[in-house]
C-alpha cells in the first residue's frame, strides 16, 4: 500500500512518520500527513514531532517497533 500525504501528495514511507500519524490522529486515520505537513497541521515544528517520536519509542510504544 502506498502511502501520500493529504496535504502535499508526496509519498509517506517512512515508519516513524506514519507511526506518529496513527500516533497523533489515531489508528484508524484515512488521510496522512509527511513530517513538514504533519507538523504544520498541528501547528509545531518537525524538531517538535521528532521529540515526540524518541519519547513514544523509550515508552515502549508498538507504532515505533
């Protein structure tokens, strides 16, 4: 399945980004966000975003593993 940004339409492969995606918006989410348009939509920086990845991860949570 090939993921594109709702906002940009660039391809979204990365699986940090589509964790924080499902993270942020919720596991259901039909429209995703690159880590630009993501932080954007939030209204946050991508430095913000990437804080919040690292932290999710040394929780333990299964959308980073």
């Amino acid at each position: 399945m090939q993921i594109k940004c709702s906002m940009c339409f660039c391809n979204v492969t990365e699986k940090d980004t589509i964790g924080i995606n499902k993270k942020l918006l919720g596991e259901d989410i039909l429209n995703y966000y690159c880590m630009d348009c993501l932080a954007n939509y939030l209204d946050c920086s991508v430095d913000d975003l990437l804080d919040k990845i690292e932290e999710f991860k040394e929780e333990g949570c299964t959308l980073f593993k």
